[in-house]
C-alpha cells in the first residue's frame, strides 16, 4: 500500500464514522482500521524524512 492509498483511505473511514454512516457493530473494527492506517501514514513520514535528511547531509556544502 502507498501512503496515499492509505490516507485516501483513512479520509474515507474519518468522513464515514463522523457522518455517522458506520453501525455500531462495526465501529470497533473501523476505528482499529483507522488506527493502523494512521500509524502506517506516521511511519512513512518517518521514513521519508530520514531519507531527505540523509540526502541534504551528502549534498556538498558551499
């Protein structure tokens, strides 16, 4: 999954659960599914940034 993928997804599940189109039966589920879309989102911005730093610190200085 991409992030984008992943935060279309998440937007998708916040606009249903705050338009209250989730039964409550499901919600649980949808919330745990929101969860892990979030941390793997938060991940993936980790992950970019750590590689932008490591790119501007072997960009050679003037």
């Amino acid at each position: 999954m991409t992030y984008q993928e992943a935060y279309d997804q998440l937007l998708t599940l916040v606009d249903e659960i705050e338009n209250e189109e989730v039964a409550l039966d499901e919600l649980p589920g949808k919330i745990r599914l929101a969860t892990e879309l979030i941390t793997f989102c938060q991940e993936r911005l980790r992950a970019v940034e750590t590689e932008y730093q490591e790119i501007i610190e072997r960009l050679p200085r003037r």
